[in-house]
C-alpha cells in the first residue's frame, strides 16, 4: 500500500491549550499555517458561526486531501478555505486573497504523524522506506540527494546546527566512506549507519541514536528553519486588535527563533541602555499571552509520545495597530 491509499491521521498536539490560545470568536478570520491531517483546522471551525473564516495551508497534497474530506464531513465549504502553499508564503497568500486583517494564526511546526508512520514518506528511523522527507512531493531536494552528494563538510555542519549532534563529523566522515562503494537508499540504511559511526556509549542514550541526524536531514530537505523564520517575519502586521499567533515548536532550534521574534514583538526598541528615553520610536506590538511556554499535560503526553517535547507559545497584539518597521 503507498502513502497516497492511506488515509491521512495526525494527533493535534496540544489541541485545546491552542483552542484556548486562540482565544476564537465566531465571526473572526482564522489561519492554520499547517492544517496537516485537519485536527486543529476543524476545531476551529467548529467554533466559528456563520460569518467566520479560516484559510487552511499545507504544502502536503495528502493533508489536503484529508482536509478536504474532513471539510466535507463538517459542511464547512462556505467558511473553510484550502490553499497549497509552504507557509513561508503566508503574507503572499493572504494578500492575494485580499484579507488585511486576521483575528489569529495557528502554526504547529511538527512533522505529522501520518508523515514519520508511512514508511514510503521516509521520515522515519525505526521503518523500511526510501531517503525522501520531502514535504512537498513535488520538490527535487529530497534526503537521498543530502546523503550520497553533500560534502563531509556540508554534512556535518547541517548535522550540528540543525541537529546538534556532538559527533557529527565522526557520522559524516562514515557515510562518505560507505557512499564510496554502495550508494545509501533506505531509511534503515542509513540509521544502522548512524549507529555504528556512533561511540558504543552514545548508543545507550534513552533516544535512538539517528534522531538528531534525521532531524537535521529533514530540516536541510525542507528549509524549515528559513520558512519558520519568515512566518514569524510575515504574520505579525496582519494580525488585527487583540489578534492572536500560536506556535507550537518541537525542538529547541524551533522554540529559540519563536521565542526571540516574540521578545522582540514585546520590546522592539534599539536604544542603547545609557539613553533616558527611548528615541527610536519602535513600540511593542503586543506581548506574549504566557511568561513560560507551555506544554502537554501529562495525560496527553503519556498517550502522544511527540507531544512531549511540544511547547506552545501565543503572542496578542496590542489593542491599537502601530505603524511598524
């Protein structure tokens, strides 16, 4: 059976602590930056009325398929809006739809369940598949080009910044040794690889030894750290009076870039400290709805083992919309 005879699941992390971040109202304007398998997307649209809207995007044409019957399910056509795109694009999408203002944004940055479970997606480290990850189908970049064309030195510099792994060379200097005689196809290939380049004490870590270089590969595959860094650029000056942006990050490269955009949304101002008063006219647009992130109960991460790392932040904008720069 391939991923697209699959119907599409995703448990949405945190679903009710992001309904309640939202803070919804029935006739506002909604977007869900990654409706992935439609669990968050339908639960605001559950709480919207007649007059409300959300616009749902996903680069994933699986997740939109299985939006799209859950749409249908709800009878939600007139109030429910389907886009295709990466949500790096998010200012784009909303401007060519004519919407100036939203009343809030949602953005769970983890990879779906449906993604890591279908092995032919290849995601995932514990199953058989190919070395894809790409989240668009449609795009060349994919895992098996990462793995058997970069350098040693490109290799082992996405698996430490992107994955922050401490032997990261000692695992790129492996792989270019095996390319060089068998091409690496498979997920399981290249995980065992991983295992064996790594210390026999690194190999009892409560973690799979992979995860971090699996990690770093998708995030390489994807540009998910540029696309995570224009959203938390682009949302900002469409969210309307009291407007409200939820992000749900997954691992601490994530949850640093969404916790300084939101600092600097608080206290934008350059002044240098010594100045009596501030002169750079940069006011904050609003502030962050909890001081601490905030994670999954522990009920919820017992039954959803990737809610565990899951934090949620939630920025509202100030009541009145400056100008800002």
């Amino acid at each position: 059976m391939t991923s697209g005879d699959c119907n599409f699941h995703h448990l949405p992390v945190m679903f009710h602590e992001c309904m309640e971040g939202l803070a919804i109202k029935e006739d506002g304007v909604y977007v869900d930056c990654t409706a992935g398998g439609g669990g968050h997307s339908s639960g605001i649209v559950e709480r919207l009325g007649s007059k409300g809207r959300l616009i749902s995007l996903d680069k994933d044409d699986e997740a939109l398929a299985a939006c799209e019957r859950k749409r249908s399910e709800l009878g939600a056509e007139d109030k429910w809006v389907l886009v295709k795109s990466d949500f790096s694009r998010f200012s784009e999408v909303l401007t060519e739809m004519n919407i100036e203002k939203v009343d809030g944004v949602l953005a769970d940055l983890g990879v779906s369940s449906h993604q890591i479970d279908t092995a032919d997606r290849g995601f995932s480290y514990m199953q058989e598949g190919p070395l894809d990850m790409r989240m668009n189908q449609q795009q060349k970049l994919d895992a098996e080009f990462v793995v058997n064309e970069y350098s040693v030195e490109d290799m082992t510099r996405i698996f430490r910044e992107y994955g922050e792994e401490r032997f990261a060379a000692r695992i790129a200097s492996a792989i270019e040794k095996y390319r060089k005689t068998t091409p690496i196809r498979t997920t399981t290939q290249l995980a065992d690889l991983i295992r064996s380049a790594m210390p026999h004490t690194a190999r009892k870590e409560d973690q799979h030894p992979a995860r971090r270089c699996f990690q770093a590969i998708r995030i390489e595959v994807n540009h998910e750290l540029d696309s995570v860094s224009d959203l938390l650029k682009n949302v900002p000056p469409f969210l309307a009076p009291h407007g409200r942006f939820a992000v749900i990050s997954f691992h601490s490269l994530e949850d640093r870039l969404v916790k300084e955009a939101f600092r600097k949304l608080e206290s934008p101002c350059t002044c240098p400290r010594e100045f009596p008063v501030c002169v750079c006219g940069k006011r904050p647009m609003g502030k962050q709805v909890n001081a601490k992130p905030i994670v999954a109960g522990k009920k919820e991460a017992l039954e959803n083992k990737r809610s565990g790392c899951a934090k949620l932040r939630v920025f509202e904008r100030n009541e009145e919309v400056w100008l800002w720069q």
